[in-house]
C-alpha cells in the first residue's frame, strides 16, 4: 500500500515497499492479538480505532526512521496506507462473509 500511496511523490518505491513490509510484519502479530484481548474490555468499534491508531503510531515511526520523511509526513502516509488497508480488509471480509 505504501508503494501505491508514496509512488513519484515521496521516494523509491522500492524503499517505501520494504519498510511497508517490515512494518506490517511487526505490527500485524500484536493487532490480531490485542483485538482478541481487548474482547471483554472494549466494543469493536473502540477496539479497531484504538489499535489501528497504535499502529498508525508505529509504522509512522518506521518511515520516519526508515526513509527519514519528516514526522508529519511519516504520520500522513502511515494514515493513508492503513486506512486503504484497512478499507481493503473490511471489503473482503463483507464480499466473502467473514465477519
């Protein structure tokens, strides 16, 4: 997602796709088990806006770190590819009757 989002406007691609993939690869364990956690604690809704923010925070940093985008524009792109992921992952779940 970070290639298609960051592509000509923001860096090498390729830089984009291997921190996109790095980042996802550290995140995605702690998202499916904090949402299995926080179960009996907190509703979906409140769930899903809490850990996706914590992960927005994340990957945020890792393309501050990784690419050295400025922190403001790190946060931007962490925001735009989780939301289309995110966006993506909700879709498939409605087309194949996931949820």
């Amino acid at each position: 997602m970070a290639v298609i989002v960051g592509y000509g406007w923001w860096g090498h691609p390729y830089t984009l796709a291997m921190i996109a993939i790095a980042a996802t690869l550290i995140t995605h364990p702690f998202v499916w088990f904090l949402f299995a956690a926080g179960e009996g604690y907190l509703n979906y809704g409140l769930r899903l806006v809490f850990i996706e923010l914590l992960v927005v925070g994340v990957e945020a940093v890792a393309f501050h770190w990784g690419a050295r985008y400025p922190l403001r524009r790190s946060v931007l792109l962490s925001l735009l590819t989780n939301s289309a992921s995110l966006l993506v992952g909700k879709l498939i779940f409605q087309v194949f009757g996931c949820e």
